[in-house]
C-alpha cells in the first residue's frame, strides 16, 4: 500500500476506496477499449502521454507554484472550487482530443487516491503524493460518498 498524506491515516472507508477502484478501472479501460457511445477509436500513441504525464505534470507545476508563495493546505472545496473543478472537466471530457488522456489521469489518480486512502480529489492525487502534500480542492464524485461513509462509521461506533 502506499503512503497515506503525512500524519494521516486512511481517510476513506471500504465504500469510498470500491468505488474508487471501479472507476478508477472504468476511466483506464474506457478510452483503451474505445466504445462507439465514448467516441473512441481506440488510444492514439500521444493520449497516453498526456493523461500520464502532462496532465499529472500541470498540476504538479500549478501546486508548486503555489507552493513557492504559501505552504499552507489548500482548501477549495466550496462551490467555486467545486464549479471550477466541474467546468475544468466538461471541457476536457467534451473535447475529443482530451476525453482519453483526461479520462486516463483521473483512472489513475483514482486509483491512487483508493491505494493511500486519499480522501480529496482525484485531479490532487499525483501532486499531493509526490509533494506529500494534503491539497484539496471541490470534489465531484466522492465527497458526498466519504462524508455519509464516516458518518455512518461514526453513529455505528457510538452505538
């Protein structure tokens, strides 16, 4: 298993690290499978390359940006990180020279998230393991899943 954020142990249940995984996989095979519905042809040979290493690289570069002007934990999960995270992803996953590659980064950073128990969003996942950082910005998916998980772990204790 790999590190969990610094100081941290897992953030997410067995549900949030399942569901995690299914569409981690989901998102991988989609684009390599290419169905008809998806608009794929199948992956072309630069796709690969940018899901795996520009996207995750972009990221990377914008936290440590951030990174040279302030070192505290970053915390846009409101509704304008949530809106800007959401617009970032339709225009990505509308665009037919993006769907693939965006659909590879987020497999693989959920895939990511599930092995650490990483709690924040997919698109934080790479940066804030190699930066063992714990960034956070407005989840789409599983926000809502980890909040009623714990929730429900917590009532379940009590009892």
């Amino acid at each position: 298993m790999l590190d969990t954020p610094v100081g941290q142990r897992r953030a997410i249940g067995t549900i949030g690290t399942i569901g995690r995984v299914i569409l981690g996989f989901f998102l991988i095979l989609v684009p390599v499978w290419g169905p008809a519905w998806w608009g794929g042809e199948g992956l072309h040979w630069h796709e690969p390359a940018i899901g795996l290493i520009l996207f995750p690289a972009v990221v990377l570069l914008f936290q440590w940006i951030r990174l040279q002007v302030t070192t505290e934990r970053l915390d846009a999960t409101g509704a304008l990180g949530f809106c800007i995270n959401l617009a970032v992803a339709i225009v990505l996953f509308s665009n037919p020279h993006t769907r693939d590659a965006f659909s590879l980064f987020l497999g693989v950073s959920l895939l990511l998230a599930a092995a650490r128990g990483y709690a924040g969003c997919e698109v934080t996942a790479i940066s804030n393991w190699l930066l063992r950082r714990d960034d956070q910005v407005g989840c789409i998916v599983f926000s809502p899943i980890d909040r009623a998980e714990k929730a429900l772990t917590r009532k379940g204790a009590s009892v």
